[in-house]
C-alpha cells in the first residue's frame, strides 16, 4: 500500500459525528498581540471518541472485535479464535516496555512509534502461531489504520475549514502541537483534501509527538514548537494555544509562556471538572465552545 491507499482507507473507515454539548459556559474577550495559533487535533480540531489516540480500555470485547477485523483486512488469517484478545495484551504489555524503555533514557513523557510497536506484536502473534500472514513494515502501518480508525472515530468539528481559512486570511501563522502517529496528519488529509501544510499550515510549525518521541504534557514537548516560532521571531506571548485538555493542553503550554483557548465543544473531550477552571494553572486566557468564537476574540 502507497499513501494514496492509507488516505483511501481512512476515508473509508472515517464518518460524519457531531458534538455533543457541554454545559460550560464561554469566556470570551480580545487578545491582543496574537500573531500565531497553535491547535490541538485530537478532541479540538477533530471530534474523537477516544479523545485522543489510544484504545478505549472500557470496551474491551468490542476492541477485540475490531482487532480481529484489522487483523483480516491486513490479509492475516486468525488461526486461533483468541488471537484477537491475545494480541490486544501483548500490545498493551509492548507499549509499556517501548515507554520504559524511552524513559529509561531520559525521556518524561515517551511516545512510542506505533509502526514499531505494532510489528513486535504482529510478531509474536505469529511466532505463537495465533496468525499467518506476511510482516513487514508496511503491513504494521496498514493493520495500525485498520485498527485505529474502528476504535477511535474521528471527524472535524463543525466549521472548521472556514475557521482556519478565516485565521489564514488575517496572515496569522498556523501550526499543530499534538500527541500523534503517522496516521494523524494523514487523517487530515483524507477528510479535509489537503494536507496541513497545503492548507496553510506553517510547515515548521507542525509538531508531532511521534517524530519526535515525547508528548504532552511535556513542557520539553511544547518548548520545540517555542524553538521553532523564535526562528519566526514569534514569541511565546504572541502564540495562541488552543486545546481541550486542562492538564495535557492548558497548563504546560502556559508554562512555557503561551496564551491559551480551552475549547469545550464536545463532552467526548472534556477533561476537567467544573470547579478546576478556576484554579490558576489550569486557567485559560479564554474558554470556547465553537471554534467561530476564536477569530472574534483577536
């Protein structure tokens, strides 16, 4: 498979979802001085039901379930009828070695490479003769979509084109902070037609967890997008961060001296309770519920 079929597949495996409301109230004055947005993707940019990359550990059958039909569509044939729960553990127990080991290098917050992970438990699978099939890397990439795209939906949030072409228009600078795999800028690209940096994203300014092995909350992880707008002469106080996560979005990003947007427009992505929006470190400049209310607050 080539990329045209990877953004084939997620077209395919991708639907239409809609927020579900959140009963929190907006927050909303001008900022001034923004010269670059920062976005979240996973539960800010694009509705998730996960709400971020991962499995959902509370739908255990249906996850098993899922695997087997990735496993399938991967071209392996399951040879045992458990392999599918089998390899949901080993894949839990792989990514704990992959993060240990990353930590033990230093790292705080590692973020495996999927592709890496998946081929060791595509491997073992078969060393422990649960599957047939062919393993290669490609293969990985292609089982990580199947399987990834059946466990976590995922869909833009309601006018999201219009709002960045709109933030475009005012010479803004775009760039994404994001806790990710190969697939998330790929997703981009099958569901909106560009990729982001054909969009208008500023190439530079893409920050993906999985190329650079660490991910929120980070501080570390945020400071290279800082490292890449100093290039820019953008200053940490002229960028506009804009998440859903108080604790992986709102407050390391206001360590390392961004303004912040909290956006609470769908309740598969709240992570907070009412009464943390008040406490200091999980403050933002301005809290949202529909990304149209961000070009009339600059």
């Amino acid at each position: 498979m080539n990329k045209e079929d990877f953004l084939e597949r997620i077209q395919k495996l991708t639907h239409p979802l809609a927020p579900v409301s959140v009963n929190t109230e907006p927050r909303l004055h001008k900022l001034n001085n923004i010269r670059c947005i920062a976005f979240d993707f996973y539960g800010t940019m694009f509705i998730s039901a996960v709400g971020d990359i991962g499995i959902d550990e509370e739908k255990e059958e249906s996850n098993a379930d899922y695997f087997a039909e990735a496993l399938e569509s991967s071209g392996f044939t399951l040879r045992q009828n458990d392999a599918a729960k089998r390899g949901i553990q080993i894949f839990d127990e792989t990514i704990s070695t992959h993060i240990e080991r990353a930590k033990n290098d230093g790292i705080d917050y590692p973020e495996p490479v999927i592709t890496a992970v998946w081929l060791d438990v595509l491997t073992k699978l078969l060393n422990e003769k649960l599957i047939e099939g062919n393993i290669s890397e490609e293969v990985a990439m292609q089982f990580g979509i199947e399987f990834e795209f059946r466990v976590n939906d995922v869909w833009p949030v309601p006018d999201l084109k219009p709002v960045l072409n709109k933030l475009l228009e005012r010479n803004l600078k775009l760039g994404i902070i994001s806790n990710s795999q190969f697939y998330t800028p790929l997703t981009f690209e099958a569901v909106l037609g560009k990729s982001p940096a054909e969009f208008g994203f500023d190439p530079d300014l893409l920050i993906w967890s999985y190329e650079s092995g660490r991910k929120k909350p980070s501080p570390d992880f945020y400071r290279l997008f800082n490292r890449a707008t100093e290039k820019k002469n953008i200053s940490p106080e002229e960028i506009l961060f804009v998440g859903n996560d108080i604790r992986k979005d709102i407050q390391p990003a206001k360590e390392v001296g961004m303004k912040t947007a909290l956006y609470v427009g769908d309740r598969r992505s709240v992570r907070h309770e009412d009464h943390e929006l008040k406490l200091p470190e999980f403050m933002a400049d301005i809290v949202i519920d529909d990304l149209k209310q961000l070009p009339e607050c600059l």
